[in-house]
C-alpha cells in the first residue's frame, strides 16, 4: 500500500521542466552532421572490433565533465550544453567509420553503442558499447576523465573499440 501511494504521488506532481520536454531521435543530428566539403573541427572514429554487422551505430558527443557525460539529450540541449549525435547503418564489409562535428576545438566525451537490434535502445545482455581511449569496463560507467578525447581546429582521427557483455559483471571486447 505504502508503495502503490508513492507511484501515485510521483505520477501525479508535475515534474522538473526538462520531464516534460519530449525526446527526439534526431536530436543533435543536424549539429553532428559532417558534410562534404565542409571545414572545421569533426572527429573521425573508427570503430573496431564490432561483433557483428547488424543494426545500427549512435555515436554521440557530450561536454567533458561527468556532470554531462551521458546526461539525457533534451537536459544538455535545454541547458545549452554540448550534444551530438550520428546514426549510421552499419555497412556490410569494409572499415566502419564515423564523422561527428564538434562545437570548437577542445575536449568532449563520446560514447558509441552498436544497437544491434536498431530499436534505440541500449540491451545490456546484447547491444555493444565504446568510448575512446578503451576504459575498463564493469556495470557502470566510465568517468568521464576517462573516456575524453580532444578535438583539433580540423579533422581529428580517433579508434573506439567495440565492448560486449562477458559474464553477469563486465564488459569487454570481444576474443579478450
């Protein structure tokens, strides 16, 4: 009973503000886009060491702090921090890379997740995740400090490498 009134409650009281804005898929899209021809800070990840080549890529681009690394997308934009976001289907042969525009020069997190399944969402026991600098993975998240990578005035090649669940615990890439 206890329970049943608190959920009650917590349907009932309007929430904070970014509660009610509505989440987009294409959210950060436009602002990520690299487009041809175009000059000016990007990334180019590469992305190594996918399971498979079914589903879908989301790479997304965040602010450096842990406070906005993998925040909620609307709360970054509606606070006028630093959010990206690049889906690419994932091609059936050859190098898989991604280009993603950055704001200025400087120092961001990313986070890559191989959504197997293309249903926008992350499957633990299924959907792969990365982040540069290839932290060690358990069931949280990484720091922020440790998964930041910098971006130059033009086109700054980085890898990501692809991590899968292994055992109840962890996650890792795949033959390790």
């Amino acid at each position: 009973m206890k329970y049943r009134s608190l959920l009650l409650t917590l349907l009932l009281v309007p929430g904070p503000v970014y509660a009610q804005l509505r989440s987009t898929p294409d959210l950060g899209i436009a602002e990520g886009r690299c487009r041809s021809g175009e000059s000016g800070p990007a990334f180019l990840i590469t992305v190594m060491g996918l399971k498979d080549r079914r589903g879908q890529l989301r790479l997304e681009l965040y602010p450096p702090g842990d406070d906005g690394f993998l925040q909620d997308d609307n709360i970054l934009v509606a606070a006028g921090k630093t959010f990206r976001r690049v889906e690419q289907t994932l091609p059936k042969a050859g190098p898989v890379r991604l280009c993603i525009r950055v704001p200025a020069a400087g120092t961001y997190t990313l986070s890559i997740l191989h959504d197997r399944d293309a249903n926008r969402k992350f499957g633990v026991s299924t959907d792969g995740i990365g982040f540069p600098n290839d932290p060690q993975l358990g069931m949280a998240k990484p720091k922020a400090s440790a998964v930041r990578a910098v971006a130059g005035t033009g086109l700054t090649p980085i890898s990501i490498r692809m991590n899968y669940r292994k055992g109840l615990f962890s996650f890792g890439p795949i033959g390790n």
